[in-house]
C-alpha cells in the first residue's frame, strides 16, 4: 500500500498537481463531485471546505474511502453527480479496460470529468518572467517511445510505446467524452490534464 503521508510521495510536484485538481474541478462549479481514488483525501477535504458535497470511491478499503468499489462497475445511478475527478489511477487498469471505465465515469456524471494520467518522456519547460507582464511558461515533451514494464503498479503510461498521446486522445472520444482542454503541468511534467465534458 502507498504510503500517502509520506515526504518522499507528498512532495512539491505533487502539491502542484493538487492545485490543478481542485482549479479545474471548480472551474466547472459544482455542487457535487465524485472522486476516484481517494488517495490522502487532501483535495476531497479542501472541495468539502468550500461547500461541495464530496463521495470518495477507492478499491483500496485500507483508505477508508465513503464507498469501496473499482471505477469500473460503480454502485451510483446515472448523473449522480455533477463531476468525476479520476486523479492518476486509470494506469493501474489494463488499457483493455480503459474506455470501459470512462464509460463508467460519464455514466455517472452530469457534466463532465477531470482526469490526469502519467505521461513518461522527459520534458523541456520554458519559462519566461518580464516585470509588469504576465508570466510565460509551456512544456514540451520529448518522444521517448520504450515499452512499459510492468512493476506492479502501472500497466500502461502515455508516451510509452502503443500507448501514444494519439491513441489516448483518440479513446476518449470512443468513451463519448469530448475533450475540452489537456495539458502538462509544468511543475510536475510527468502528470497530463484531461477536462472532459459530456
């Protein structure tokens, strides 16, 4: 099991991602969110701050999520929610069953989802600071298409060979998602962004 609360897992990186999270999730303004894989519960805990209504889902019992089952075959009726947010845990599926899941999670959502995913490769960041302007900052990623091996925890990464940015674009649209905006956090490149509406 992770050890969610400790200093090499909770680092600045992460944090960063953290904000993406919860920036995105709000920019849909919801009432109710639906999280996937409760992890430390931190983002849920700031969500339920602000007055949303919040229901963790984790197949982990060990982390004391509100209802324990995979993301796969959820227990929730149809629209149940205004918004899923499903933070790096779908590459602990095969990818056979990768756009089975985002069925699953548009099934029960209102409005949209909010997914990250690792994406593997190194990275190139831009960052460009003048006095009195708005800061520029843009990541690029660098092809690195080796096979994954599986280590007992992911099963596929994007950017890894047969599993390209392209194809997973590409299935997400099969899962009836339309992908609003993707991107790389610059602070934690090895995380990519999914906003997606119904």
């Amino acid at each position: 099991m992770t050890d969610y609360f400790s200093k090499k897992y909770s680092d600045p990186k992460r944090w960063a991602s953290y904000w993406h999270q919860i920036d995105e999730v709000l920019n849909f303004r919801p009432r109710s969110v639906l999280i996937i894989g409760k992890g430390d519960g931190l983002v849920g805990e700031y969500l339920r701050l602000r007055g949303i209504k919040i229901t963790t889902l984790d197949i982990d019992s060990a982390v004391k999520p509100d209802v324990v089952a995979s993301v796969a075959e959820m227990p929730f009726a149809e629209n149940e929610f205004d918004v899923a947010l499903c933070a790096q845990v779908l590459e602990h599926l095969s990818y056979e069953n990768f756009v089975p899941a985002l069925k699953e999670i548009k099934r029960v959502v209102k409005s949209g989802a909010v997914v990250s995913l690792p994406h593997f490769g190194p990275a190139v960041k831009f960052l460009l600071k003048i006095p009195f302007f708005p800061e520029l900052k843009f990541v690029i990623k660098l092809p690195w298409p080796v096979r994954h091996r599986f280590k007992g925890e992911h099963y596929w990464e994007i950017g890894k060979r047969s599993y390209p940015l392209k194809r997973v674009k590409n299935d997400f649209g099969n899962s009836g998602f339309k992908i609003e905006k993707n991107f790389i956090v610059f602070e934690n490149p090895l995380h990519r962004f999914f906003v997606l509406k119904k």
